[in-house]
C-alpha cells in the first residue's frame, strides 16, 4: 500500500482505517484475519512436528536421525513455511516473534492475542499428535536443560539466542513479514546453526510454542518457564537495540507491517496494485 497525503486518507469510519504512520493509511480487513490465523496455526504446527518430531523419531528409531539433522530440520522447515506463508500471515510461528513486531510498532498490539492463540493451537496439535503417534517416546520431544547444565545456564542461552534470532528477523523483515529470499535463508540458517553449537546446553528452542506443545503433552511443565522466559528477554532486547540502530519504524515498515492478505478491489483497498511488493512478511489488521 502506498502512502498518501492527509487530505486522500480514507474517509471510512474507525475500525475500518488504521494510523500505521505519518502521513500513511493502512485499511483494516477483518475478514481476511481467519487466513492470517490458520496460516499460523498450521505453520506452527508443522514446524513443532518436526522439531520436537526429529527427537521422538531419534528415539523410537534407535538414533538414526542424529542431532545435526534434529537441528537443522527446523531451520529448513522455517525456511520453507516462510516462502510458503509469509505473504498471508508473515510466517512469525513464534509468539517470541509477533511481540517483538508489536513491540518494535510494526504489528497491531490488538492482533496480538489471536496470534498467540494460534500458534500455541498448532504447538499443541502437533505434540497431540506425536503424543498420538508415538507415545511418550522421546519425552514428546519437550527441551529441557542439558546433562549438567543448570535453569540459570539454559535461561540465558535461551535468551542470548533469541536476541540473536529477533535481531535477524527484524533486519531482513520488512515491517512484520518475514518473506523472500533475505528473511527465508537467513532465518532459517540461523534456526539450523544456533541449535548445531547450543542445543546441547538448553536444546536451542527460541520459541515459547516449540516448547509449549511438547511440555504440554508429555505432561512435564518444569522447565517450560525458561522457554518462555529467555525468549522474550531476548526477544525484548533485540527490539531496544532495532530501536537504538535505526530508531523509530520508518513509514515503509508500518505499512508493510499490515501485510499483503487482502482485498484488490479499489473501495476496500484504495491502493489496489500499486501496492510495492514485499520483501518479508507478517500480518495486518
């Protein structure tokens, strides 16, 4: 969508119009949030089947998946729920991720819980069907602290990772998406190398929902706090420091924030196919 001077802005009543920045309108489709919704649920569901899935087929397979595959499994999946969600949803499959889009004033704080919601909908469904599938081989898959590392330990990894990983997502998103060549392979690549050297230590989750889910099913809820405690101190770190580098969110990024899920007819979506491109995804309205 297009900014456009003050005096075009949309004449619709609120909620149909958002102030995403100066001088820019972004036009709210509540219709479409469904999509937005069921992208993230089932994007989160695929990429804890197959993170928490690596460990409980490593399991019942007699160590044949083996741990740089269990690691780098979820990198890929990342990378390809990216390109193949981005544009509807902005593929964050992480509630780490939506708050830091919220946080850093690119995703609306009222879409916020639907989000969550969803993604810890798809985590559970996912480790349901493990659970299912497999018993509690594998402990479902939940993360836990390494052989001899302590909560402490795991906390900060937890956190320093994220910090890591939020960072990358807000260099290569634009707005609230995560979409294209840039986010994809860079996300996805940084998923695979921080769990090659950590998850030994705290399991490299970086995702309260990844934990969530498994944590859930397996019926053992001792360590879920550190994933969701590191997380989001990391996560809320990595957001002072967008902040602190590039200051506020430029109007580009807000609009883009909104995301691309919506309607072409010129009365709901004046901007229709003028619209510039994406270049990495999130939600909008």
């Amino acid at each position: 969508m297009m900014s456009q001077p003050d005096h075009q802005a949309d004449v619709r009543p609120w909620p149909f119009r958002t102030r995403v920045a100066a001088g820019a309108w972004a036009f709210a489709e509540p219709r479409f949030e469904w999509r937005r919704l069921l992208a993230e649920l089932g994007g989160t569901f695929f990429l804890v089947l197959v993170a928490a899935g690596a460990d409980v087929v490593n399991a019942v397979s007699g160590g044949q998946v083996g741990r740089a595959a269990a690691v780098t499994a979820p990198g890929i999946m990342v990378l390809a729920l990216i390109y193949t969600i981005g544009e509807t949803s902005g593929a964050h499959l992480n509630p780490a991720v939506t708050l830091a889009f919220a946080a850093r004033g690119n995703f609306p704080w009222r879409r916020v819980p639907g989000y969550l919601v969803a993604q810890l909908a798809g985590a559970a469904a996912a480790a349901g069907l493990l659970r299912l599938l497999f018993g509690l081989a594998g402990g479902v898959g939940r993360t836990a602290p390494g052989h001899g590392i302590g909560s402490g330990t795991a906390v900060v990894v937890e956190a320093v990772l994220t910090f890591g990983l939020i960072t990358v997502i807000l260099g290569t998103a634009s707005g609230a998406r995560n979409v294209g060549h840039n986010a994809a392979i860079a996300i996805g690549g940084y998923v695979a190398l921080a769990g090659l050297w950590a998850s030994p230590v705290s399991g490299a989750s970086m995702n309260p929902a990844r934990s969530f889910g498994p944590a859930l099913m397996s019926g053992d809820l001792r360590y879920l706090w550190i994933y969701v405690a590191g997380p989001l101190a990391g996560g809320l770190l990595a957001v002072a420091l967008a902040w602190a580098l590039r200051g506020r969110p430029s109007a580009a990024a807000g609009i883009a924030a909104q995301g691309t899920a919506e309607s072409p007819d010129p009365v709901t979506n004046p901007a229709g196919s003028h619209r510039e491109p994406a270049v990495a995804s999130g939600g909008r309205p």
